[in-house]
C-alpha cells in the first residue's frame, strides 16, 4: 500500500503526501514533555516546528475549503 501511496502518477499523490507528513508531525513533536521523550528544544527548532505546524494547518484549511 506504501508504494502506491507514494506513486507520483497517481491523482491523490500531493494528498498522500501531506498525510504522511501530519502523521510524521504527530508522531515526531506533538509531545514533546513525555516520560523519555527527547531533550529540550532550541529556540531555532521551535520556531521550525511552528512554522512546519502552521503550515500543515494552512494545508488543512485549504483541503476543507474544497469540501
């Protein structure tokens, strides 16, 4: 399923995409607190992961003003 998710000759390509990506953001920095999680973010690494979150946000009101 992967492989033809990935397919860039499929029309749902770029959606596929930005699936993996807001999966890879909720696995990766949605909390960053827990028990073993990593060490304390940088200031630079904040304002990355905002912008990435604010862009994936736009992303998604994009998607829902086509619904």
């Amino acid at each position: 399923m992967a492989d033809e998710a990935l397919d860039p000759e499929r029309p749902d390509f770029e959606r596929n995409g930005y699936r993996f990506l807001f999966m890879g953001a909720m696995t990766s920095i949605r909390n960053t607190h827990a028990p073993g999680s990593r060490p304390e973010v940088s200031p630079a690494e904040t304002f990355e992961l905002l912008a990435f979150a604010s862009h994936l946000m736009w992303r998604l009101g994009v998607a829902e003003s086509r619904l």
